[in-house]
C-alpha cells in the first residue's frame, strides 16, 4: 500500500511539473506575439511618419483639406481624397533607422546618404524610403517597385527609442503646425477645407499606368471645390474638364476627357513621348492656394517587328491567341530563330521568316518530342514559307503558325502527333495544308483518349484534301477540345472522286469526346462530303456558333450532315448562328446543318435557332461553275455570285 501511494505521489508531482512547463511555454509563446504585434505596429508607425515627412518637405501641390486628432495620433485628408497618419511620441520597444535630409536634398537612413532625392525636380514625385524587418534586420526601399536592401547598422536590437522624426504636432487656427525633431525646423502648414482636386483612379493598373490604345478616349470623374484650370498633359495628348449639371452621389462633379494620340509606327510613337512626360494634370486653385491631382498615361508598346516585340517578353497574338516567351516556357534565346534560308528542325524552336520562299523539313519523328514548334513572319510584310513534314510532329505543347504551307509528305498518320502531359494549342493563320491522305489527317493524341486540346483555331487557311477513298479524313481526331474555332477557311478536293466512292472527311471526329465550344463561320467546303456520321461529331458539344457557311458538292453519295452529337446539348440556347447554305447535287441525297433522330429515347434534336432544312443545301447558283477566276478546283479559287457574297470564306 506505501509503494501505491508512493507511485500516486510522484505522479501528482510529475503532473505539476509538467503543468509549469506547458504555463511557462503558454506565456513564452503570448509574450512572443505581444512582441511582434508591437513591431509590427512600431513598422507602421514609422513608416506612416515618413510617408508624412515626405509631404512636409515636397506637397506635390496637395493641400490639406482637414485635420483630426485622437490620443495623440492625427489623421490628415489631402486635397486629392488621398490621407496620411502622423503619430507623434509614440513610445518604441526595439531600435529603429535614423531618418533625415542632408544639405544636398537626398535620403540620410542611419548616417548615409541614399543618392535619392527627397524633393521632386521638373515635376516629377519623388520616392520615400519604407522599411520592413527580415530575418531581425530592417530593410529599406524606395518606391512600390523598389528592391528591398539591408539597413547598414540597423539591426534591431533592444532599446527604446520613441518617435524620433517629429517633436510635436497640433492644429492652430487654419494651419496645422508640425515641429521636426532633432531641431529640424518648424512647419506651419495650411489647412484649406474648400479646396479639393481627387481625380478617381478605380482604372489605374498595377504599374500606376492607365493604358490608352491609338485614338482612343476616355473619361475619368473628378471632384473639385475651387477653381479649375485647364488640364496639362503631354505632347500629342488632348484632356478636357467637362462640368456636370449636379455632382453625383460620391460628390464628383466634373469629368476629365482623356484624347490619346493617333500611333502607327513605332517612330511616331517616339515623336509622343520625346518629351519623357507622362502625366495629365488637373489643377484647381483658391487664393494663393493650389491644389494638384494627375493620371499617369501611356499608348501600348510599339515594335517594328514580330521579332522585336517577341524577345522584348511581349504577347504575340495569333486569331486572338496571345503568347510569348514566357508562356511558351522559353528561357534559352538560342531557340529563337531569324531564318533567311532553308532550315532543317531539330529540336523546339521559334522561327521568325525574314526571306520569301524558305523551306522548313522536319524529319525527326518519335525519336524526338517538341515543346513547341512556332514559325511566323518577322515582321508585316507576309513572308511565306514552307514546312516541310516528313515524319509526323510529336508535340508536347504549342504548335503556331502563319503565312505558312504545310506539306505531309508521309504516307499514313497525322501531322501531329500529341503526347499527353498537358493540353495542346495548334493556331494556324493564312496557312495551306496539303497532303492529307485517307487514314489520317491533321492531329490525333498519343493513344486514344489520352491527349487533349486546349484550343484549335484554324483562320483563313485552306485545306486541300485529295481523298478518293472510303478511309475517313480527319483534322482532328478522338481528343477532347476546350476550344475547336474554324474561320474563314477553304476545305476543298482537287481531284476526281473514285467512282462510286463515298467519301468520309470530318474536321473534328470524336464520339466519345467532348468539345467545350465549337465556332464555325465562314468557311467554304466544296467537293467534300462526310457519311452519316457528319463532319463534326463528337460525344457532346456543349456551345455552338456556326454561321454563313457554303457546303458545295455536285455528286454526293450519302446523306450527309454537319453536325452530330451522341448526347443533346444541356443548353440548347447555347447554340447560336444561321445563313449556311450549300448544293447537295443531283444525286437525290440531302444535306442539313444536324442530324436528328427520333427513334432513340432521348430523341437527338436540333436546337431551336436552326432550320436545318435540306432546302437550305439546294442552292444551285451560289457558283459560276464555268468560271475558272471564280471557280476552280485545281487552285482552291471559290468566289461566291453577288447574291451570295457574304457567305463562305471572304477572301
């Protein structure tokens, strides 16, 4: 029983020794963060004080406009809306820079000069210095994009130093007078509570810019007690002040017109900004008071090149696809290319044409995957080229091109051959592709199923697919698509059909697939049919904008549609379009926008915006057949009679 009560004993004890522990490590870890929230407020205050003697010594034309005081902390409202915080005495726990000016105007942080101005010069804002504490030393910058930099002997340490920027502030009469510690003078600064400027900056980006394109304007609201003077703005600029009737109910009442200047090129560009000035101004005066408020403006980078705005790091946009350096992951210049003669390709590349007539081969097959293979034109005069493709293309990301004929000279798959890491772009403008033979087709994944993509968009190319056998061609086939987008597109056959062949070609073939949005507007199809499973088919489309199409074909074999889907759209209100036309022949066969059928449970419908009516395909003038500058096969020339010259591709 004494060994029991023994044991009791040394456990109730080892209980309370424990319980200490946990309390002392309870109140180290509350002590801890008392300790930062008081650094983290004493880092405010600091840098809130020097945000306020920055404006003592350089205004910038603001005034102040009002004054408030609670337990020796002041809140002052400028005459742009915009305020500040000066807290005056406030007791310090840990060892602060030391801030001042010297006799030459510049930042003094802990003894040392910055070499920046604290005093704006030609009218331009000068930058205070803000402080942070990092791995227990301050740090110090100047400006928002400013690069952090250790304080020389500012380690935090202990001590007590209170506010050592300001000795004393209060408001006296129409003046709020502060006095600067360490003898650093006496300001009396007035306060003017019927003058305000405060343009609202809601469209300001990241940078402190408002972007305008070439001739555009726009309009910003301003609130403004006083007097208004016209705008100052830059050369090549036009701003005017345009006075409400009333102010609106956040007491804005005049609006500032913002006329940016015409820009083609990027030496009239520099002709605006010659001046390096960037601002427009808004100036409102009362007495001998003034007070000023601005926008900082800029027009879009100019380049004389493709090239040139490419490695800048800029976005090239292709059918309204953006990409640049970064977004195709390039961090190796060497791959990017100014090519003024034949080239064989061997590894990912962006390859900027600078000569007519150059020959692309590419003959790497699955020995070699690219990340991306891009040709364009270096600059706007529409250099075209040539690619040359041997052995398909297996490609892990983006495939762009523009101003250029594709030949797949070999004699079975697809161009592309898409590997399955992550979703693909192909982007395709003014571009020629020949050589598709039956069996394959443009793009097709890795294995079935397992490659997606995240856009097509194929705009005013013309596709020349030469099928003569019951073998279907397929653009795209058995992948998933975020986006398939075919405009102003030619799709045609230049040969005679086998007799009594029917043919099979689909720009997108995929019955367990699904694509997200398909547009189709524009396009001629001429000489081309598809079986019953239509040129587009696919497990479900779930938006649709076809418009203005011509399906051409004088001898059809089949029925034949454009569209079909495995499950009805969710949203039929999400399929939107109309004026497609066609000839279907005189083979009795018909053709129609949806294939429809009735006798499954559900029924597959055609969504209400659409007619879908044979007679629609039963238009037999849209050609001059006999007409060879408007009609021909052999050169992929299909110009549509006046009546009809809205339809199909525009070219």
């Amino acid at each position: 029983m004494k060994h029991i009560k023994s044991y009791i004993l040394l456990t109730l004890m080892a209980v309370s020794f424990v319980g200490c522990k946990m309390d002392d490590l309870k109140d180290d870890v509350n002590d801890l963060k008392d300790r930062v929230t008081l650094m983290e407020e004493q880092i405010k205050i600091l840098n809130d004080n020097v945000e306020v003697f920055a404006y003592v010594l350089d205004s910038q034309q603001k005034t102040i406009s009002s004054v408030t005081e609670s337990d020796g902390q002041y809140i002052i409202t400028l005459s742009d809306g915009s305020t500040m915080t000066l807290t005056v005495g406030k007791p310090g726990s840990v060892v602060q820079p030391t801030i001042s000016v010297d006799e030459n105007g510049y930042w003094v942080v802990n003894g040392l000069s910055t070499g920046v101005k604290a005093v704006g010069e030609d009218g331009t804002t000068p930058d205070y210095p803000e402080f942070q504490v990092k791995n227990g030393e301050w740090q110090v910058r100047f400006g928002e994009d400013g690069e952090w930099k250790p304080v020389e002997g500012g380690n935090i340490g202990g001590g007590s130093l209170g506010d050592q920027i300001f000795e004393s502030a209060e408001v006296v009469g129409d003046k709020f007078v502060i006095v600067l510690a360490n003898d650093g003078g006496t300001y009396e600064l007035p306060i003017v509570s019927q003058l305000a400027c405060e343009i609202n900056k809601d469209v300001v980006g990241a940078d402190g810019y408002i972007e305008f394109q070439p001739g555009e304007t726009k309009t910003f609201k301003v609130k403004i007690t006083g007097t208004p003077l016209a705008p100052v703005y830059p050369s090549g600029w036009r701003a005017e002040l345009e006075k409400l009737e009333s102010a609106d109910e956040n007491g804005y009442n005049y609006l500032l017109v913002v006329y940016a200047p015409e820009q083609t090129s990027a030496s009239s560009l520099a002709n605006v900004v010659a001046s390096n000035i960037s601002e427009i101004s808004v100036r409102v005066n009362k007495s001998v008071f003034w007070a000023v408020d601005k926008i900082n403006v800029k027009l879009p980078k100019v380049y004389d090149s493709n090239y040139a705005q490419f490695m800048d790091g800029a976005a090239l946009s292709i059918n309204g696809y953006e990409f640049s350096k970064a977004s195709l992951g390039i961090d190796d210049n060497q791959k990017i290319h100014i090519v003024t003669g034949n080239t064989d390709i061997s590894e990912s590349g962006v390859y900027f044409v600078n000569e007519d007539n150059i020959t692309f081969t590419y003959n790497l097959g699955n020995s070699v995957s690219v990340d991306y293979l891009v040709i364009l034109p270096y600059d706007d005069t529409n250099k075209r080229s040539k690619l040359t493709v041997q052995k398909q293309v297996y490609l892990n990301k983006f495939f762009i091109c523009q101003n250029v004929d594709i030949e797949y000279t070999a004699t079975s798959s697809y161009v592309l051959r898409l590997q399955p890491e992550t979703p693909v772009n192909v982007i395709m403008n003014n571009c020629n592709v020949s050589g598709l033979v039956a069996g394959s087709g443009f793009a097709m994944p890795q294995a079935a199923g397992n490659g997606s993509l995240e856009k097509f968009s194929a705009v005013s190319c013309n596709f020349n697919l030469d099928d003569t056998s019951d073998a279907a061609t397929n653009l795209v086939n058995n992948m998933d698509c975020s986006v398939f987008e075919f405009v102003n597109n030619i799709v045609y056959r230049s040969v005679d059909k086998t007799s009594g062949v029917a043919l099979n070609v689909k720009m997108y073939n995929g019955n367990s697939r699904t694509i997200n949005s398909l547009i189709f507007n524009n396009n001629t199809i001429v000489g081309l049919e598809s079986t019953t499973t239509a040129m587009v088919y696919a497990k479900s489309i779930n938006a649709i904008d076809i418009n203005n199409n011509i399906f051409w074909n004088t001898e059809m074999d089949a029925n034949s549609m454009f569209i079909r889907y495995v499950n009805n759209m969710q949203d039929p209100s999400k399929a939107t379009g109309g004026n497609n036309i066609g000839y279907s022949g005189t083979n009795e066969k018909t053709f129609k926008v949806f294939f429809t059928n009735s006798g499954v449970n559900p029924p597959i419908t055609c969504p209400p915006a659409f007619s879908n009516l044979p007679a629609d395909f039963q238009k037999s003038d849209i050609f001059n057949v006999d007409d060879t500058n408007s009609f021909n096969t052999a050169t992929g020339v299909f110009i549509p009679t006046a009546s009809y010259s809205s339809y199909g591709a525009q070219r």
